[in-house]
C-alpha cells in the first residue's frame, strides 16, 4: 500500500448513498466491504453466461425434482 493513501477513506458508495468512511483500507484502495467495482466476466464461459443472462427471459429457471 503506497504511503500516500494512508488515512484515505475508502469512498465507495453504500447503499444509503453515502460515501464508506472506513479508513482500514486493503489492497485496491477498498475497505473489506467493498473491493472495488466488478470487472466483469473473465472466462470464455463467464462471457457466454453474461449473455445469456442479458437475454430476453434471463436465465432459465432451474427445475425443481420430480418426486
Ligand atoms: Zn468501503
């Protein structure tokens, strides 16, 4: 952690809005909440999963088990 980002917030937006105050920071500059913003899908099966889910409908639902 460079010492310049010492006693810097972490800043990210919580859920009432404000910005997170918390000053115990990890590695990325984010507090052990919030680890900064999603990178996305990685993979090759991570991206095809990502479409599938923006598709009209969404995911299919699991079915339950027959009894
Ligand atoms: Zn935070």
């Amino acid at each position: 952690m460079p010492a310049d980002l010492w006693g810097l917030p972490c800043g990210a937006k919580t859920r009432s809005g404000t910005p997170c105050k918390i000053t115990a920071l990890y590695f990325g500059g984010r507090c052990k909440w919030h680890g900064g913003l999603s990178t996305g899908p990685k993979s090759e099966a991570g991206k095809e999963q990502s479409r599938i889910n923006g598709r009209k409908g969404g995911r299919p639902k699991r079915q339950k088990p027959e009894s």
